[in-house]
C-alpha cells in the first residue's frame, strides 16, 4: 500500500481514539503489519493477515473476522489462545488500520462554508436527512466581549453521491438560502477540514 502519509496518520489516530488504554508498541506493532502490506481482504467482514516473525508470529497467515460488531482472529485458537481472548491482538489492529485508511481514501462529494459570526445555524431541509452529513469546526477567533466571542466556522457538508443541497446559513441574524453543488473529493480531506 505504501500510502499517503497523512492519511495514515489520520488511520492511526482513529485507532488511538478506539483504543485509548492500548500502549505504544501495540500501535507501532498494528502499524509495522499494515505497512508491510500484511492485510488483504478475503471476503465480506474476513480478512487475512500475513505472520511476521519478526512479531512473534508462528504461523504464516492470520484470519480475522467481523461478527456483531466484534472482531475475532484465529490466532485466539493457538495454545495462547484463553490468555489471548480477552485481548485485542495487533492482526485485529492491523486490519482496523487498514479499513480506517480505506474510508478515509474514499472518495466522497462534499461542500465547504467558512463563516464568520457570534451566531450561527446551519439549517438543512429534512428531505436530505440520511443522505447528507454535515460536521463543523469553530474556533474562537475574538472573545473581547466575553459573553458574545465571534466564531470562525467551518462546515462540510457531504455525501456519498454527487447532488445539490438547498441550505439555510443564519449568521448573526443574516439569513441566507444557499444551493450546495456537492462535488468531488476524498473523505480525509473533511477530516483535515473539520480538525480542531
Ligand atoms: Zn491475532
């Protein structure tokens, strides 16, 4: 895979924040495995990772499933297996990785609006309910009156085909109707947009 970095570091983020109480060597192990390009998907929800010795792997493959929203691989069945169970094993956070770093390299259509106000509303009609995601960013950029700061907003606002979107932006009291041509671009690139 080999990969962009940027998106790799956002994969890598996305593990963390699942996994918060995992060490660093879990990560830099998961992360070893996905950039030796060690994941393959076989199948809907069954994935197969290739052993690396050098971790300690004794056999040549792993599989990895996906049953109810958990994740088992086989390597729970070898003679470690009931120390193991309770675990998340590192195959496990190899192919979190690599379906992360998918999503994120997908491709979406989106719009952007930057605004500047003390208030603000992003108002969508219900009719793109379901087939239209927004997420925002704001940042303080000026608290001199402490109880009214004014906001540098960012929104995007996407989906998984290209359409146009009949908005209302309220910003300090200023309505405006909007009509957002959603057009191509990759799902990182919200990420990036909507980080603090
Ligand atoms: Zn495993």
């Amino acid at each position: 895979m080999g990969g962009d970095s940027s998106i790799i570091d956002l994969a890598v983020e996305g593990l963390r924040e699942d996994f918060p109480s995992k060490s660093r060597s879990w990560v830099r192990r998961a992360l070893i495995r996905f950039m030796k390009n060690t994941v393959k998907e076989y199948g809907e929800n069954v994935w197969v990772v290739r052993g690396l010795p050098e971790l300690g792997d004794k056999y040549p493959t792993y599989v990895v499933r996906l049953r109810d929203g958990r994740y088992y691989c086989s390597c729970f069945e070898s003679s470690w297996g009931l120390r193991r169970k309770s675990e998340i094993c590192t195959h496990i956070a190899a192919v979190i990785l690599y379906r992360n770093y998918r999503k994120l390299d997908s491709d979406v259509y989106a719009s952007v609006i930057n605004i500047e106000c003390v208030d603000y509303y992003l108002e969508i009609p219900s009719e793109f309910r379901g087939k239209v995601k927004v997420v925002k960013s704001v940042r303080v950029i000026d608290a001199t009156d402490k109880l009214n700061p004014r906001h540098r907003v960012t929104y995007v606002i996407y989906a998984d085909e290209p359409m146009e979107v009949r908005a209302r932006l309220i910003c300090d009291g200023d309505v405006r109707e909007l009509s957002l041509k959603l057009t191509r671009t990759r799902r990182y690139i919200v990420e990036l947009l909507t980080r603090d």
